[in-house]
C-alpha cells in the first residue's frame, strides 16, 4: 500500500514563535512520553527543534473535505486550544485531484498576516482560538475572480491524548452577501471513516436542494455509488460519481468530488428522503449540505450499511495510511505572525 512520504519520517520539527504577544512558547509536548493509545491506539512521535529531540506529542488528523475561496466564496478555518494544554496546528491544502495547491491566506481578517503557500503552520496556547481565512488561489491574486475548491488536510499535535481528543476544529463557508447565511462543517477525522454514510435532506429543485461532497479515503481510486429512498423506504432512484482519485504517494492527497445530489439522481421523491453513498470496500469521508431557500444548514452524516453489505458491521475504521500521513508531517514548522505579535 502506498503513503504519503514526507523527509525525515517519524519527526515533527518546529520552532515556534507565540501569537499575540505572548512571551514564552506554547509546549505542545510532553518531555516524557506520553500514552497516546486511547486515541485509537497511536504511538507518540518526537518533536524536534533542529537536532535536538525536546519532547514528544500525541497527535489526531483528519481532512475538511471540500473548501471554497475565491468569486463569492470564503472559506474561513477555525481551531482552539482545549483548556488542558497547548496545541500545533498544521493544515495542508490540496486540489480536488489532491495535488499541493498554493493559497494566500490571513489570520482573523489581518492584512499584515497575508501568506501564501500550500500550508499553514502554528501553535496555540492553552485556550488561545485562531483563524485563517482562505482569499483564493495564489494564482488568482490579487482578484481572486474564480472559486478554488479542494481539500484541508490537518494535523494536531499535543502533549497528551486527553488534549488531542479535545481540539473541535470547525471550517465555516459564507458567500456574503450573495447568499444571506454561513455554513460550518465538522472535520472528518481519520479515525472515523466508513465505506458506507447517510443522511436525510428535502429537495424539490426549487426552493429545497441537496448538495453532497464525497471524499476518496482509501488507496484505490473509487466511483461511488448514490442511492435515494423515499419516505416508505422504497428505492427511488440511483447514480454514481466519477471515479475519484485515492491516497497516493508523494504530495497526493486523496480526491473529493462535489455535486447537487440532483445531478446524480434524477428525479428525487417529493418530501423527505434518505441518501446512501457506498464506496464498496474503500474508506470515505463525506458532507451533506441542505439549502431551504434563505437558510442552509450543514447535515448529520453517519456510518451506514448499504443493502448488498453483510449484516452486522458497519463499525468506524481507521485507515493506516492516513496515520501514516499524519506521522510524516515533519518538516520545521514556524507559527502564523500577527503585526501586534511581540518581536
């Protein structure tokens, strides 16, 4: 099977430099190490700064599966530190193929902040909140005239496996003032995919419609299958998407695929209904959004089992090569500034 391979494999470097002029470093690492395996089982990595191994971190990962920046979207990333201890935050940004994509990005609507790159890097102390807005492309600045849409991959790292299980990070879209509202999604985190999900939406074309994001998982490229049940439970109706790419080696992330659910299956039953997404035997994460005119709301998602599948198990799965991944984000990572950041 194939990883994501980054240098220097099993290291996290950073070197930090405190937000909002603060004078000391946020530790997000423990100078003992520390017992991770409540969190599924992980193994703590070192944390280096330059040759020096100054502790070691827990660590939890997932993806925001679809982000929007640029035309009339923003794509804003929000993160803070639990109150039991520092964090390192580290978000990757990917295409819709997950190839490396460079954006520019601020921190909390700061000019002063603006960046550009393909990651974003920094820590928090213990209850400090950041965050990063996402403008465009770097490609598209400074007009930032069409939408980039991809994938955020993040990694959180901490000094214990209580702190870890605590960080709630949050991506939140808005359209303003195209569209009168904001929407906020979870993270998808790896130690909570599945290779079937569902959820429940209204859609009749008009003032109710449905949009769904399927995010490939897994080491092989997959189409999904999309099935719509009625409000007896009878099948309605049946799509696929195309096939998305798959986790790969390199700087390839998995692929995602956005779509009015709609142009998936056509015609939908009045009322209320029930959406399957089967990946068959590959692991994906996935996001249901529901538009009720001058309202949108983010839907439940969870863990479901497709018609065809054996009875019994459609149990959370966590997928090696993601843990992988996560354990080889390693190079020096320096913190977002601020203009009010103490030198």
């Amino acid at each position: 099977m194939q990883t994501k391979s980054l240098p220097l494999i099993g290291l996290i470097a950073l070197a930090i430099t405190p937000l909002h002029g603060q004078s000391s470093q946020p530790v997000y690492w423990s100078t003992t190490v520390p017992d991770c395996s409540s969190l599924l089982g992980e193994t703590a990595i070192p944390v280096k700064n330059g040759s020096a191994t100054v502790g070691y971190s827990c660590f939890v990962g997932g993806t925001f599966v679809w982000f929007a920046a640029g035309g009339v979207w923003g794509t804003s990333l929000r993160v803070a530190a639990p109150a039991s201890a520092a964090v390192a935050v580290n978000y990757s940004f990917y295409d819709t193929t997950g190839n490396n994509v460079s954006l520019d990005t601020t921190i909390d609507n700061d000019q002063s902040s603006f960046a550009s790159g393909n990651q974003a890097k920094f820590a928090l102390f213990a209850n400090q909140p950041a965050e990063i807005e996402i403008l465009g492309a770097t490609s598209d600045n400074p007009s930032y005239s069409h939408t980039a849409d991809g994938t955020v991959f993040a990694v959180f790292l901490c000094p214990d496996a209580m702190t870890c299980a605590s960080v709630l990070p949050q991506l939140i879209y808005s359209a303003l003032p195209t569209y009168p509202w904001s929407l906020s999604v979870p993270i998808a985190w790896d130690f909570a995919l599945a290779k079937q999900w569902s959820a429940e939406g209204i859609d009749d074309g008009r003032t109710n419609v449905v949009s769904l994001v399927v995010y490939n998982e897994d080491v092989t490229a997959t189409s999904y299958k999309i099935s719509v049940f009625d409000g007896d439970g009878n099948l309605a109706g049946t799509g696929t998407t195309p096939s998305i790419p798959p986790l790969s080696s390199g700087s390839v992330e998995g692929g995602t695929y956005a779509a009015l659910l709609s142009d998936l299956v056509s015609p939908l039953p009045q009322g209320i209904f029930k959406v399957l997404i089967d990946g068959g035997s590959s692991l994906s994460a996935v996001e249901v959004l529901q538009i009720n005119g001058a309202s949108a709301t983010t839907l439940q998602v969870a863990p479901d089992t497709a018609p065809a599948t054996a009875s019994g198990v459609m149990a959370r799965q966590k997928s090696s090569e993601r843990i992988l991944r996560a354990q080889a984000s390693k190079e020096l990572i320096r913190p977002l500034r601020k203009k009010s950041l103490a030198p």
